[in-house]
C-alpha cells in the first residue's frame, strides 16, 4: 500500500474560503490549467464527461452581475439584486462547472450528477493545494433558468452544479465545527 500522508493533511485540513475574503491576483491562464487538469480527474462511469467548464474573467463577472440585478428586478424580487450581484462583483477569477449529462442507457443521470458535484471538490482543492483561495458557491442565479441560459447559454438538461471562484487568500478562515464522524457512520460487519 502506498500513502501520502501530505496529501491526507491537506484533506483533513482543507477549509473553503469565504468569498469576501479572495482578493486579485487570481491565476492566469497559465496557472490555472493545472487546476482545471485536475479538477477533470474524477469519477466518471462511462467516461461520458457529463460536465464542462466555464471560465470567467472579471470583464464576464462584471456583466453577469448586471445580468442578475436585471433578472432579479424581471422576477420583481428585489431581495435576491443584492445576493445576485455580490457574488459576482466580489469575484475575480470564477470557474462555473456545468453539468451536462448524457443519455446513456447504463449510466444513470445522478451518477452523472455526483460526477460533475466530484468537478466541483477537485477543482475547489486543486486551487487550495495550488496555494490559492477558493470557495464553491452557487445561490439562486445558479438555480433560475432564465439566468442560466441567459448567461452561460445553458442547453436543455445543462445545469449549474457550482461555481469555483478562485483568488487570493487576504486572511485565515476561522475553523468551524466538522461533523462528528463518529455519530454519522455506522459499521456494517455481517
């Protein structure tokens, strides 16, 4: 058996970092190829490739914060303009992983699901062990259709799993409380 006691420390370690608190830089292109080559190396039945990726700059992230006020006013809510802008007015550097499932007969749809979810940790931790900060978000803009397809020209049966936004980390998260694994797993052994 081989170990990586680096790696498992991280794991045990990893903490998201709140979206306030990501600053510029964010990776270039060039630094953020390996995170997305990583963030791909996940369980996928099939090999179906039931996600893709979208990048956004801040240019795409100032126009999508327009977009969701705009949505947000469309849908006469206007408690969601605030939540909709801020996440991406804060953002610098965002990842949107899309789901994009696949008709295939031997694998089902929430595999392909669970699959592009897998995109979404392996990104957030490749950025994190890359030595940047990063938070998984999501929030209604990622939930209302009309947005989706408005912004990220989603197809039919296309959804949002996550947005991974990335940059630099400006100070230390506080820990939080974890689950208690105990409480949470039971030993099946007959």
């Amino acid at each position: 058996m081989t170990s990586s006691l680096d790696t498992l420390t991280f794991l045990l370690s990893r903490r998201s970092r709140p979206l306030r608190t990501l600053a510029p830089p964010a990776p270039t292109e060039a630094e953020l190829m390996p995170i997305l080559t990583a963030g791909l190396r996940v369980p996928d039945h099939g090999k179906l490739e039931p996600w893709r990726l979208l990048v956004l700059t801040r240019p795409a992230l100032e126009r999508l914060a327009d977009l969701a006020e705009a949505r947000a006013r469309q849908l006469g809510d206007e408690e969601r303009i605030a939540k909709g802008r801020s996440q991406f007015e804060q953002s610098h550097l965002a990842v949107v992983v899309v789901a994009s499932p696949k008709p295939d007969a031997g694998i089902p749809e929430v595999e392909q699901l669970l699959s592009a979810g897998c995109v979404c940790l392996s990104l957030l931790n490749a950025a994190t062990a890359s030595g940047w900060g990063a938070c998984w978000l999501t929030g209604w803009t990622s939930h209302d259709r009309g947005f989706v397809e408005a912004a990220y020209e989603l197809a039919p049966g296309e959804s949002v799993a996550g947005i991974i936004h990335i940059g630099s980390e400006t100070r230390e998260p506080p820990e939080r409380p974890r689950p208690d694994v105990a409480a949470l797993t039971r030993w099946i052994t007959g």
